[in-house]
C-alpha cells in the first residue's frame, strides 16, 4: 500500500541529500512531488530520473520573491499541498570569535528565515490537516566546541516547530520535527573543504554514535514518510530523533 496516494508534497532542498532521499521516497509512496533547489542540473536531472508526477522548481529559499514562485508553481502543477518538508539547510559557522556578520547572515538566512517564510507562503496553498516537517538537528539541543552559530540556527527551528502546532490548530495542520543526527550528505564535502579531511570528520562523528556508523539520507527520509502521511495523525509538535543514539548517549 502507498501511504501518500493521492497527495501532494513540496520538499525544499530536494536535489541533493536528506530532500533528495525524501523527494524519491514521497514518490515511492505515491504521492506527486515539487521540489525545490539552487542547481538547475541537478534539478532537471532528479526530474528525468522520477519521471511523471513531480515538478522541479530553481529557487532559493532565502529569497521571498522565489518562494512565491515556488508555491504558485506548485499550485499550477498539481493543487493544493498536504505536505511540506522545510528541508533546506546548510552548515556553516565556527568559534564566536571568527564567525563574521556575512557568515551570521548566510546561516541564519538559509536556516531560519528560509524555513520561516517557507511555512508562510506555504500556507493559502496548504490544506486543512496538512502535515508541516521541519528538518532539525541534534545540534540544537547539546553543545559543542564550535558550533554555536549553526545549533542556535537549528534552536530556532525545533521552537517554531513547538508554536506553530499551537497556532494552526485550528486547521488540523501538524508541524514536526525530525532532530537529525550525523547522515551522509554531500553537504559535509561543500566549502572547498579537502576529501580526507572530511573522511576524518565522517569517520570522528562516527564514533561518537553508539551505533558507530553515520546516518543514511534514507533513513532520514523514512521517519519523513511516516509524519507525512495519516499515520502519523496523533503525532503533533514532536521532535522525532533520528541520531544513531547519540542524545541518549549525551545524557
């Protein structure tokens, strides 16, 4: 059985990684798909791949005009939206002594007020009992030596997440978060950074897990399946971890 048939989803960020995995999984499950991103070959290429029944948007979250865009195009292709997943995202920061007002603002753009106006244009388009996912982490909720711009960014989301399932009660929208631990993205080898370098932070967030593995994309879009689709319906304002234990074993 197809748990999303018949409706309709928008994943931001949806070319690449986590979005990318949920993007297929949502189509895997039935359900028709816009997904936005920055890269127009990636986005026409994830597009071929699927096939029928999604729509490929160029757009930039930190761009309200784009958002606009996005939610119309949507509308135009395929109705209203009983899902969204505000995936887009992007790592960033250092020690508060470094971190410059550009870097501050490049983050927090992407990963809050993205997110942010994402939900509000999203809105007249969504249906009544829609299911709203924000894409979390775990860094919003334990601390680390170098992080404070990325984990406060990430705070951000897990709070609206918690006052948005109170504001649009009234029309039986659930907003959830997945609090991510370390996955396999190709976002970790963005910014120019050198390939053993980053084998050597893989192989270190790797040992902090109990699991003593990284996440898999796919394992991220799993739990998104389930808060998209009805049977999640009781399932409101919670963070769901998926992390490898790695808040277990941070307590």
């Amino acid at each position: 059985m197809k748990t999303l048939q018949g409706k309709v989803a928008l994943v931001t960020g949806g070319n690449s990684g986590i979005g990318l995995a949920t993007v297929k999984a949502f189509h895997e499950n039935g359900a028709r798909v816009v997904f936005s991103g920055r890269d127009p070959e990636s986005l026409a290429a994830v597009a071929r791949e699927l096939g029928s029944d999604v729509l490929a948007v160029q757009a930039d979250v930190t761009r309200l005009g784009d958002l606009d865009m996005l939610m119309s195009s949507a509308y135009e292709a395929f109705g209203k939206l009983d899902i969204l997943f505000a995936n887009a995202g992007i790592t960033g920061g250092n020690k508060i002594e470094t971190d410059t007002e550009d870097v501050f603002d490049r983050v927090v753009d992407t990963n809050f007020k993205g997110v942010y106006f994402t939900i509000q244009k999203a809105l007249p388009f969504l249906n009544d009992g829609a299911s709203i996912i924000l894409n979390g982490s775990i860094s919003a909720l334990i601390g680390s030596s170098n992080g404070s711009l990325y984990s406060a960014s990430k705070a951000a989301i897990h709070s609206l997440a918690r006052t948005l399932s109170i504001e649009l009660l009234e029309r039986h929208i659930r907003v959830n978060t997945i609090t991510i631990g370390p996955t396999e993205t190709p976002i970790l080898g963005r910014g120019g950074i050198a390939d053993d370098t980053v084998q050597q932070v893989k192989n270190t967030l790797a040992q902090r897990l109990p699991i003593k593995r990284m996440g898999r994309p796919e394992e991220i879009a799993n739990v998104a399946v389930f808060l998209a689709s009805d049977q999640s319906s009781f399932v409101v304002g919670s963070e769901i971890a998926a992390d490898g234990g790695l808040l277990i074993n941070a307590l």
